[in-house]
C-alpha cells in the first residue's frame, strides 16, 4: 500500500507543478500583452505635432520613480 500511496502523491506533486507552471506563464503572457498594446497605442494616440507642414512629431514620456 505505501508504494500506491507513494505514486499517487507524485502524480499530485506533479499535476500542481503543471497547474502552477501554466497559471504563472499564462499571467506573464498577459502582461506582456498588456504592455505591449500600451506602448503602441501610446504612439498612436499621444502624438505632439511639431510642424503643420510636414506632420513631425514625437512622444515623450517622463517617468519620476
């Protein structure tokens, strides 16, 4: 019997690390998703013209920590 139990809390052990590996990739896959969308539609959105002639501009963003 000790070796069934053995078996199956390795199964159980191995089956968290799966769920837990997942979630965890899943959540960083998201992540970077979401930072990825903000850096792109920070570009498109947020535009300074600088000239009306030729359509220049740039984006700054300040970041104070």
């Amino acid at each position: 019997m000790s070796n069934l139990d053995n078996k199956n809390k390795n199964k159980n052990i191995l089956v968290e690390n799966i769920i837990v590996f997942f979630l965890f990739t899943v959540f960083l896959v998201f992540k970077s998703l979401k930072t990825l969308s903000k850096i792109f539609t920070y570009g498109i959105i947020k535009k300074e013209i600088l000239t009306t002639k030729s359509n220049l501009g740039v984006d700054i963003k300040i970041k104070i920590k």
